[in-house]
C-alpha cells in the first residue's frame, strides 16, 4: 500500500509507463511509505473515449475526493 492508479491517453511504450511508474512511486515513497509497498497501473485510455471513460466517471462524480482539478471541463470552473 498504497497503490496508484495513472490514466492516460494510449500510445506510450513500455520503457515510457516504467519511467513514469517509478517516478510516481519514488514521489509516494518521499512522503514516508516504503517504496517496495507501492504500486502503480496504468489504464490506455483511447483519446475519444477519455470523457466517458475516465472525465465522467472519476473526476466529475468524484468531486469529494477530487484534490487537484484537470484545466479542461466543467469541473475546473469550480476549482
């Protein structure tokens, strides 16, 4: 624990997601979590189906939980 989940439009290779794993997990890790104990997925998401598939259901109906807000969409206006 914890373990992270990272959303993203489709098309990074391999060595590009383990980059950006790692990074994730180093930043988790400098806030006092042990580094072997975090993990990290990441979900390709097709560009046209970014709104449906991730806007909708994890930004705009989890706004209670939201703590820092895309700059695109109806939920940036309240942030």
């Amino acid at each position: 624990m914890p373990h992270v989940i990272v959303k993203m439009y489709e098309g990074k290779g391999l060595p590009e997601k383990q980059a950006l794993a790692q990074a994730v997990a180093e930043t988790v890790a400098g806030f006092g979590y042990d580094i072997r104990k975090v993990s990290v997925s990441i979900d390709d998401i097709r560009p046209e189906n970014w709104m449906e598939a991730v806007y909708h259901p994890d930004i705009m109906n989890r706004r209670a939980s939201l703590v820092r807000a895309p700059s695109y969409g109806p939920v940036s206006e309240k942030f």
